[in-house]
C-alpha cells in the first residue's frame, strides 16, 4: 500500500488504500512429535490401505485428517491405537512410534497402548448403564476399586468433557436417556476417565446437530491443552476450525500435511487445492 | 461438485475486469473533457459514476454472499478477497474521474496553459496504460506482468512532482494560478490512480502466490521535496 507524508513530515498510512494484514512469521514448534509415522504401509489382504506414510503429529494440539472417502483417514487414525489388528489379513510396513516405542514392536501391549491412546468414535456409544457408570467403566477395568477414588475420576472426567453440570443430578440415570450431544461428550468423559495421553476422534460430531457440534469443537480446543487430539472429520470447515495442522489424504498416501491456515489459504499440491474447494471427491 | 459456486466466481471476475475498463475509460473522458472544455463531456463523467458505484455495490454484495454461503477457501478464498480488493481500488479511480471532470467544469472560464494540459494527458496516458495492465495480468494470472507496475508508476511520480513548479510560474497571474491550483490537484488524482493500479497488482500478487507483499514501499521512498 502507499504510505506518505503529510505536511510536517510525519508518515501516515493513507485511509484510502485497503490493506490485508501482514504473513505471520512462522515460528518454531514447541510441540514435540507425539507420533512420528516413518514410510508406513498398511494392507488388508491384497488391499494396499495406506501407502508410505511419513507424517510427524504433534504434541498438544489439534490435528485433522481430511480426505475423501475410502482414502483412508480412518484406517490411518485407527493406525495409531492398533484398533486395525482385528481386521482380517492385517499387515503393516514402516513404523508408527508413540512417544518413540513403536507401536507395532513386539512388547507393545494394545491394550495398554489403547489406554494411552484413546478413541471417540463417530455415533456416540454409551454402554446400557448409568452415567456414572459409563464413565466408571474404564478405571474399574483397570483395577480401581475404591469409592471415593472413582467419584473423583467421575467427577473430574465429567467436568473436563464439560457435562458435570447437565449430569451431576442424575448419575445414576441410564447413560442412553442423554441427548445426542450429551452421549458423545458423556463418551469424551469415559476415554478421559482413564488418563490417556492422545484422543483420536473418528467424525465425532457427524451424527450431531450445530450446536452439539460446536460445543464438542469448544471441547476439543480445550482438551489440546492437555491432551494430543488427532481427528478424522468430513467437514472440512470443522477441520479449519479446530485444528492447527491438517493432513490431506488421498488413494492411502499422504498429499499433504501443514500448518491448517496454508491447507485452507494456500495449499503446496494441487490436488490438495481441489479437494478443498470442491472440484473434486 | 461446486460447480455453480465457480461460475458465479467467474462471473464476478469478469464483471470487477468490465468495471475496470469502465473506469479507465472515465479517466480519459474527464482529462479529455479538461483539455478541450467539454462541459457536455465533463457532465457525461459525472453522470455515468451512478453506473460505477452501482457495479460496485453489486460486485461487493455478491462477494460477501459468497463468502456467508460457501465458505470458500484455499485459491477460490485468495481470489474473492482479491476481487473485493480490486473492486474498491477501482471505484476509487472512479471517483477519481468525477473529481478531474468536476474540476473540468469549474475551470471553463479560466485562462489555461498547454503545456501543463500536454503533462497531464501524458500522466492520463500512462495511468490508464497501469490499468490496463493491472487488469491484463489479472486476467492472464500473469505475475511478471504485475511486477512491471511499480517502474511504471516511477514517471507518474516524476510528472505529479514536476507539477507544482509548473503552476508556480503562474504565479503572477492570479486566475491562471487559480486555474493551475486546480490542476495540480489533477495530477495529484491521476497520481494515485497509478498507485491504485500498483495495487491492484499487488492483489494480483497476492492471489497467485498466497502472500500478501507491498511492490513499492513508499514510507522509504526519497522524501517528497516538491510540495506534492
């Protein structure tokens, strides 16, 4: 824009020039890598799922996975728990470490490494038991008995997925009477209750109205704080919204993955740049 | 899959492009209507800004219904706020236009010098040439071409500066000062039309290559000695 001086020789910006605010510097992550995926493939069968993978995500904050269906962005995210090892004719290539272990290595234990990593799943999945028990499930399983200890948990996990003051009345009422909002977050509540490290969310709001939607956005921004948040979404506006770096996936191999604002302004890959505007998928 | 969202994007462009010429064409009507004291043409200028303002208003309008509905982003985002940008640089020259066509028209009945009449045709000329090369590389997305804009708009500088000697030599005639106050306040308005064109390049810029970068940074050009 034009600047000038004015007659006492003073610089001032001239009202009439519209300007766009100045390019952010990037500036040096001060997240660790939470996971770090180094060339991994994965295989059901014959079919070749995800191919050469290479993708550093983030301690503390939010990540999206985005891309068409069938890329899959599920598959990748189910990666990252071992939630994949049941499917028949399951392989992997490459790595996947957490925290530096690799997940796949042979002293890795999934259901430990699922306590550690926890997952949210599209359509809210209470249990047929109360609210308290729902979110009580989980530590029991691990072993913790004791009354009050487990009130605490409940307490503190309802607080944090910010339903303890729709709930707290009514904790021994069937979990299934909640709304579908309320599920979903009473479900955020129960991966909570057992202390993990990352939450993985598969579409976790697509079978939600607006508001529960934005309520459970609000939630995860202020879960990053604490916890590492990978998301699978659809909603490619949820993606920009919440999360600080996305990964746009395509045909199981990774196009592109950055800072979300470049995704969603100015994305390197073309193919990453009509996805994202709708020519395509 | 958002097919009609593009084509309501490329009709906008087409249409902030049509206001272009549009608006290049009233710049050369005003100084015209100053050189050969054309009221008739000076009042058409005048007239025909309602045209300007009203696809102005449209075109922002549209924009913003986009925006609302479509949540676009990544080049369609780059591109809307270009042609918002774009859009408000040329109603700009348009007024632009009005204020040298309305200065036309007051200064009928005072005595002129060709001289200054020849510098500031010379400064239209090459004003609406920045233009249409603004809207040329917009068209084309053509980088270069934009990046050309600010050596253009160098002797608009030069010419708008030699200006206020020019008047002072009229000084002994006091409605030929008069006359010659008034036109170094057009070139002062054709002036910024090159740096309205500078800056439709700049968008330009900023739509091919996602970052937002002055071409000229004027608060370190060489101090403006010549009272302009």
């Amino acid at each position: 824009m034009i600047r000038e001086e004015d007659a006492t020789g003073r610089e001032h910006r001239d009202p009439g020039i519209v300007s766009l605010p100045e390019e952010p510097v990037d500036e040096p992550r001060a997240n660790r890598a939470m996971f770090v995926l180094d060339g991994f493939d994965l295989y059901f069968g014959r079919a070749h799922i995800l191919k050469g993978i290479t993708l550093e995500i983030p301690s503390n904050q939010v990540t999206a996975i985005i891309g068409p269906s069938g890329c899959g962005k599920s598959s990748l995210l189910r990666s990252l728990n071992r939630m994949n090892d049941r499917v028949p004719g399951m392989r992997v290539e490459g790595k996947v470490l957490f925290e530096g272990d690799d997940v796949y290595g042979q002293s890795v234990d999934p259901v430990t490494l699922r306590r550690r990593v926890g997952m949210v799943f599209q359509r809210p999945t209470p249990f047929p038991m109360s609210i308290f028990d729902n979110v009580a499930y989980g530590p029991r399983l691990h072993g913790l008995a004791k009354r009050s200890e487990l009130d605490r948990v409940v307490e503190s996990s309802l607080r944090d997925a910010g339903l303890w003051d729709v709930v707290k009345d009514t904790l021994r009422k069937p979990a299934t009477a909640l709304s579908g909002g309320e599920q979903q977050r009473l479900c955020i509540a129960r991966t909570l209750a057992v202390d993990p490290e990352v939450i993985l969310l598969d579409e976790p709001t697509s079978a939600l109205d607006p508001s529960a939607t934005t309520r459970i956005e609000e939630l995860l921004q202020r879960l990053a704080e604490r916890y590492t948040i990978v998301i699978v979404t659809h909603n490619m506006q949820q993606a920009a919204r919440v999360s600080e770096d996305t990964a746009f996936l395509l045909s199981g191999e990774l196009v592109e993955f950055g800072p979300t604002d470049k995704i969603f302004r100015a994305p390197d890959d073309r193919r990453t740049e009509d996805y994202v505007t709708g020519r395509f998928g | 899959m958002r097919q009609r969202f593009h084509e309501d994007l490329a009709a906008l462009e087409a249409e902030v492009e049509e206001l272009g010429g549009i608006v290049e064409r009233q710049i050369g009507d005003a100084v015209a209507a100053l050189a050969r004291r054309d009221a008739g043409l000076a009042t058409a200028v005048i007239a025909r800004d309602d045209e300007v303002d009203g696809a102005y208003l449209d075109i922002e309008r549209r924009i913003l219904d986009l925006i609302a509905l479509q949540t676009p982003v990544a080049s369609d985002l780059r591109l809307l706020s270009a042609i918002l940008h774009i859009n408000l640089h040329l109603e700009r020259v348009g007024d632009g236009a009005v204020n040298i066509a309305k200065i036309a028209t007051i200064t009928q009945e005072l005595p002129h010098d060709p001289t200054i009449l020849e510098h500031l045709q010379e400064m239209s000329d090459i004003v609406r040439g920045m233009l249409r090369i603004s809207l040329e590389a917009f068209t084309r997305r053509d980088l270069e071409l934009c990046l050309k804009l600010p050596a253009l708009d160098d002797p608009v500088d030069v010419l708008n500066r030699g200006m206020y000697r020019k008047v002072l030599n009229l000084a002994g005639d006091p409605a030929a000062l008069e006359w010659g106050i008034r036109m170094n306040t057009v070139a002062r308005q054709l002036e910024r039309v090159g740096d309205h064109a500078v800056d439709v390049g700049e968008q330009v810029g900023f739509l091919l290559t996602g970052e937002f970068r002055e071409f000229v940074d004027s608060s370190h050009k060489e101090p403006l000695t010549d009272g302009s």
